[in-house]
C-alpha cells in the first residue's frame, strides 16, 4: 500500500493492512498495454471505499478495468487461490456450491436489475469474465471472486456495492502519453536565435 493510500485509509476510517503488494507493469511488449496494476490486500471495504482510496492515490489510478481476455489474464496473475486473495469462510449456493468473495474491480450497474455494466473510466464494457450463471441480478458492482466448487475458478461476481466481504481491490494507473520534448537542435537554435537578438539591441541602442 502507498503512503497516500494509508493516509487516505487512516483520514476516513478505512480498514487499513499489512499485505502490501507493488505495482507491477504490462509490459508493452508482451501484449500489453504499458499500465500499471497494484493489487491492494485490504478486507473489509464496500466497494465505495475501494474506489475512493484508489482515486486518492492520485491522478491516474482507478479501480483496475478489464476489456480483454488478455489483461483478464494479467490481473489474474497477481491472485492466488484460496485466503487472503479470497475470504476463507464462503458462502454456499445450490447453482454453484462454494463462493468466495475477493477482489474489487471497477465495474458497476446502475442497479442488481439494470445489468448496464460499465467501467470507472467510461471504456467499453465488451469483454467480460463471468463465473457460473452470473450475473446473478442481485449485486450492483463488480468482484473477482473464487468459485470453489468448479476447480478454484476465478471469475467476476456481482454483489452489492454495500457489502464488506471483500478481501481487497486492484488498481491501476493509465500509462501517461509523452509528450515529444524539443531536439536538442531545436532549442540550440532558439538559443542563438535570442543572444542575436540581444547582441542587435545592445549594438543599436550604445
């Protein structure tokens, strides 16, 4: 965790944890996309807090979105099976037998019965990853979550934003776009284009 987000954590009253983790990047050259992910081990968060603590972190970081198989792939790569990436105590469904609650992502409907998923970011919600006969129409944001009764399969679960389940949430900070600096060249020539001028004023004006 950042020194901002404990910061932000302990201003607010947010739970706060030990379990750090570091941002791990995308690489671009193996199919990324250059961002940087952080999962955040933090239990006890609605998913409003989530979202806060990964806004306060500042310019850039959002709840983690997911818009392709790939990245799906990536974020899955930072979790593990079983506790603390998943609670330990499970809740126990007829459909799907154990479910176990996890990781926040930043994805939300506008109600449990809209199914208008959308992302933090306004990307396209195209791609998605849900587990057994989800979304089941009674949570209005979105989860990583541990179906254990189908071969510990990590899938998104929906739940209600309100609930303090989770085991903790992934940000991620949009890759910044550079800006060409200046040649080297270029600002030699600004630089002797201006002493010009300032030599011609000087020998005007004596």
């Amino acid at each position: 965790m950042k020194l901002s987000t404990l910061i932000i954590s302990l201003a607010i009253g947010l739970p706060t944890s030990l379990t750090l983790a570091s941002p791990v990047k995308w690489d671009m050259a193996s199919g990324g996309n250059g961002n940087l992910y952080e999962l955040i081990l933090q239990p006890g968060l609605t998913w409003g807090q989530a979202n806060s603590a990964a806004s306060g972190m500042g310019d850039g970081w959002h709840l983690a979105t997911v818009t392709s198989e790939n990245e799906n792939q990536f974020i899955q790569s930072l979790l593990n099976p079983g506790a603390p990436y998943f609670e330990a105590s499970c809740l126990s469904s007829n459909l799907v037998g154990e479910v176990c609650e996890g990781i926040w992502l930043g994805g939300f409907s506008s109600s449990s019965s809209a199914n208008d998923w959308q992302w933090v970011t306004g990307e396209d919600f195209s791609f998605a990853d849900w587990g057994p006969f989800e979304p089941f129409g009674n949570g209005d944001r979105l989860e990583i979550a541990e179906f254990r009764s189908r071969n510990q399969l990590m899938a998104w679960n929906d739940v209600p934003g309100g609930r303090t389940r989770s085991t903790g949430y992934i940000v991620e900070y949009e890759r910044a776009i550079s800006v060409p600096e200046p040649s080297a060249i270029f600002l030699v020539a600004i630089g002797l284009f201006g002493l010009g001028l300032l030599a011609r004023n000087n020998k005007k004006y004596r």
